[in-house]
C-alpha cells in the first residue's frame, strides 16, 4: 500500500481499478487477471507465454517496419532502440516474468517495467529524450498482447480512477463519464481549468500530486480521497474497509443537502443571498437548477471552441446560447465573450507565447488579434437577448480604454444588427470581471462604464501574488486567502457600491465554505461556483449570521500575513460545520 498526497479538487470517495491515460491509451486488464493468492505456477507459465508471444510479434512488426523505411531512416533509429530493448537489454525480460511470477498479468508487468524505465530515463535530461521511445514500445507490447479486444477510454466496460500526468480540459470533456469515476493528475492547481471543469462535472479528482504516474501502472486498486487529496494504491484490508464506510457516509451527506435544494440560502439573521452556477456547456444547466441554481453567473464559452471546431461560426454560437436559454428558463445568464488562451483552448494565433497568461489571452485576443472572432461572438450573443435574459461579461479587463473598446464594438454589433433587421435587447447590461489587479485598483474609474462587476478570483489571486494557477510546483504560494486579496475584493466591493452596480464573485472562491463567512462579511450577496457546490454552501449559509460575517471580516482586515487568515477562517468554519471538515 501506498499513499500520495495533492491538491483536492473535488469531494467524494472513490474506490477503483487504474486507468493510466498517458501511457496505456487504454485499460490494462487488472486487478481481476492478479492471482488469488499471488501464486499459481499454471496461470503464470500462460502469461509468460503470453508475454513471449507478445515480443515475437513485436520484434516481427519493427522488424518489417526497418526493411520498409531502410537502415538510416530517422524512425528505424528508434526501432532499433526498441529491438535492443526486446532483445532483453538491461534484463527487460528477467524483471517482466518476475512479476508475473508474483502474481500480476502480462500487460501489468510490461507496464511496470516500462514505468521504471521511465523513471530512469527522466533522471537525466541526456537520456530523458528517450521517454517517448520507450513509451512507443510499451505501446507496441501492450497492443499485441491486449490484441482487439483492447477497451479506449471512450467505451470502458469497468469502472476507473483515471491516472494521468496532466488533462487537458478538452481530454476530461472526453471521458466516459459512466466508466471514469474520478481523476488524479501529477500536474495542475485548483484554479486549473481542467480543476474547474471536474467541479462542474462533479467529478471527484486529485491534481498537484507530482508523481503518481511514475508509480501507479494501471490496474491496481486505487482509492481517490477527493476531501483530503490523497491517492491510496493497492490499499491493505483494514483501509478499504475504512474507506468503504467512508463512502457511505459521503453519500449519506449529499442526501443530507438534496433536502435543502428548495429552500433559500439565507442566514439565521434573514440576509437572503442568490446562489448561480458557473458553466462550461449548456448542458450543465439541468444539473445546476436542480442543485438549487437561481441562474447562470458565468457561462465560459470559450468551451466552444476545440480541435474539432477552432474556429465556430455566428450560427454555432447561438444554436448553443438559445439551447441555455432554453435549459435557464427565465433565470439571469451572464455569457462571458471569450476568454481563449493560456490554460484554455489556444487558438492557432497565439500559440507558443513564453508567458501566456501574461500574453495575449482573453479580451486581448479579441481586441487585438481577432476582431472578426469578437465580433462573430458579440451578434449570437445580442441575437440572443431577443429571447433571454441574457447578459454580457467581459473577461479579463484591465484597463479603462479597453472596457471602452469593447464597449465600442458592442456598438458595432448592434448597429449591424439593426441595419439588418435582426432583433436584440438594446439595453443589455454589460459587466466587467474584475479579475486583474489593475482593474480592481481602479474599480471605481471602471464602475462608471460598467453595468456590474463579477469578481474572478481565480485569475485574481494569480496575479496578485505571481503565481501561474496551473503550476504544481508552487501552488503553496497560490493563496486566495492573501491579506492582499482581500484588501482587493474590499475595493472593489465599495466602488461598485458607491456607483451602485451589482458585485458578485465567480471564482472558486465563491464555492469555498472556509471563504463564505469573508465574502458575506464583506457585502457580497451573490455567489457564483460550480453546481455540485451549491447545496454545501447554501447549508453553510443557513447555518450563520451575517453580524457573525461582518465581525469575522472585520478581524481579517486586521491580519497581515495569510497563515493567520487560514487559522483564523479554517476554525470559524469548522466550529460552524463540523461535520463537512472531517
Ligand atoms: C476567474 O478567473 O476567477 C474566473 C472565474 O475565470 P476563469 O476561471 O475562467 O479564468
Ligand atoms: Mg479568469
């Protein structure tokens, strides 16, 4: 048994076989090929045989693929490695049967052995050059020996905890999510997209935990602690057993909050707040309604965009808005134009920035890049507001002559619309995210053009404190609860009051009961998170009084360093909900 620990993402208790994404491209046959009690000389002479079998074929297929490209072709460079290694260099074949002998299939023990090799070969950067060989070799073994009947991620026919080096969102939109229970990644922080993502998939996952992929090969029990962000491989008796009864109880809680699904998140001293849902895709609507979602807060269309369609079309945008309008029936929905780049989809233009999330990304991209994209996006968005109450968000503002801009191409949007007789709302409110540094010092120049702030903390606290959100190395220094941001969000919610526009926040933040009590105290009334956590915070909500939350603001302003705001804030809301800090 072993036990890694990351960054959690999203509850949940989840206990089942490895799927490692990267190198196996597809699910070794596990833990139910493993013998009973590790030994059986019969069984493990079949998977030997099997196993030489496998690399006579192997060796045949490179062995043909030589003689068609010829001896001093570049790829016949890495068949040869790829002969050396079946040749039994460096005891390839010593170490796979002695895995085998101790009771595991063939596929595990290529895998395996493989892992170590990948292991070795990233020790160094001379030999680290060789990883993608030796991971083409391990697929050439495996796809002999698993032959046809080989399962892809797309149509698994077991439950899996997926196990990957990094996903992209695009890949995590991919998974069956029938089949894959839950996630755990090397790589990423919780503001990652591919974290948010999981969040509105209510997907229990794991990021940030550097190195499960060197040591989980796929096929092994693995339990996904997703509250305490730990990743249990080959767990003894007793912690199965600790955590079967765990599940249990995670499911007997999120009944718990099903109850509260109708009733209003208001404190026990009569503040009523509205609870939104942020998501990626219209269909996440359903989902969000039914967890008690008073509309949409934030609906990132940037998820539009994908290898498959980089570039969509004015009638593609809005087939998907009038399908959430739809889906919203009657509610607000604040559609956010594009916020392309960085960790989201990168279109072709930009691709290769050394500092993307200083680069052109986001508002930039329209502006500067493509006008024509913005543009496109600007008329689905009003032709939309024919039908709905729809809203525009611009991302990533940071300064007052590019809300103007923008502002201005609205304009243009309209006046095209209007020339060609197509409907929309004239007056549709147009807000800002305030989710750069500059724009939240100057929230009160920008509070004058904007019909309403949305506060976006992910990006906030990545700038404020210089921390990329996506890399794993210093998501210790990624810290939300920052003196500094919050000096930020104080602000921006004043100058929004003083010019009398709605504020609400829509960064993970917002999902964070240890933050609830900081964001009511400050003024906000409404929260926008991922659906799945909507009940948890409506129950956090109902369970305080907003004096309580003024008070406890009140002494967080008085704090200077971030580890005493964490103390601080962690035990208030632990006393407050015991049960969900366990
Ligand atoms: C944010 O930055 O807080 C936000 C909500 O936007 P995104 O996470 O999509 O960058
Ligand atoms: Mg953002």
């Amino acid at each position: 048994m072993r036990t890694l620990s990351g960054i959690p993402v999203v509850d949940g208790v989840v206990i089942a076989e490895a799927l490692v994404l990267e190198a196996e491209k597809y699910r070794l046959p596990g833990t139910q090929s493993f013998m009973a009690d590790g030994q059986d000389p019969e069984l493990s002479k079949k998977e030997r045989a099997r196993y030489r079998e496998a690399v006579q074929a192997a060796k045949d297929e490179i062995a043909a693929q030589i003689v068609k490209r010829g001896p001093t072709h570049p790829a016949s460079m890495i068949l040869n490695f790829h002969q050396n290694m079946l040749e039994d260099e460096g005891g390839f074949h010593e170490h796979v049967d002695a895995y085998i002998e101790s009771g595991r299939s063939a596929e595990h023990a290529v895998a395996r052995r493989v892992n170590f090799y990948r292991r070795k070969f990233r020790e160094s950067s001379y030999t680290a050059r060789l990883v993608p060989d030796i991971d083409d070799l391990e697929t050439t073994l495996l796809r002999h020996l698993i032959g046809e009947e080989r399962e892809t991620v797309g149509d698994l026919t077991v439950p899996v905890v997926v196990i990957a080096r990094d996903l992209t969102p695009q890949q995590t939109l991919t998974l069956d999510l029938k089949m894959v229970l839950g996630f755990a990644t090397d790589e990423g922080g919780k503001t990652s997209h591919t974290a948010i993502l999981a969040q509105s998939l209510d997907l229990p996952a794991i990021v940030g935990l550097g190195r499960v992929t060197d040591i989980v090969t796929g096929g092994e029990l693995v339990i996904l602690d997703g509250r305490a962000g730990k990743v249990i491989i080959d767990p003894d008796e007793a912690t199965l057993a600790r955590y079967k009864e765990r599940q249990k109880k995670f499911e007997a809680q999120k009944l718990g909050l099903e109850e509260l699904k109708a009733l209003p998140a208001e404190t026990l001293d009569g503040h009523r707040l509205t609870l939104l849902a942020n998501i990626a895709q219209p269909e996440e609507i359903e989902v969000a309604i039914k967890a008690g979602a008073e509309g949409i807060g934030l609906y990132r269309t940037e998820f539009l965009y994908s290898d498959e369609n980089p570039d969509p079309s004015e009638e593609f945008h809005l087939k998907e808005y009038n399908r959430a309008i739809d889906l919203v029936g009657g509610r607000p929905l604040v559609i956010r134009t594009l916020d392309l780049g960085a960790d989201k989809f990168v279109p072709a233009g930009i691709s290769g920035e050394n500092n993307p999330f200083l680069g052109c990304r986001s508002i930039r991209y329209c502006l500067m890049e493509r006008e024509d994209v913005f543009l496109r996006q600007l008329r689905a968005i009003l032709r939309a507001s024919s039908s709905g109450d729809v809203r525009i968000m611009l991302p990533m503002i940071s300064s007052l002559e590019e809300l103007v801009r923008a502002k201005a191409m609205i304009e243009d949007a309209k006046r095209e619309l209007r020339a060609e007789g197509i409907p929309y709302r004239e007056d549709i409110p147009i807000g800002i995210m305030i989710e750069v540094p500059s724009a939240a010092i100057m929230a009160d120049a920008l509070a004058q053009h904007a019909d309403f702030f949305s506060i976006g903390t992910n990006d906030l606290v990545q700038y404020v404190v210089a921390v990329d959100r996506t890399n794993q190395k210093v998501q210790e220094l990624y810290e939300p609860a920052h003196p500094a941001v919050f000096r930020l969000l104080l602000t921006t919610i004043e100058a929004a009051r003083r010019a009398k526009i709605p504020v609400s926040i829509c960064g993970e933040l917002s999902g964070d009961p240890m933050f609830t009590l900081p964001l009511i105290g400050l003024g906000l009334r409404d929260l926008s998170m991922a659906p799945s956590l909507i009940p948890r915070i409506k129950r956090f909500i109902r369970s305080i009084t907003a004096i309580e939350a003024g008070r406890d603001m009140d002494q967080v302003l008085t704090h200077s360093s971030s580890t005493r705001n964490r103390e601080y804030l962690g035990r208030r809301a632990r006393d407050l909900d015991p049960e969900f800090f366990d």
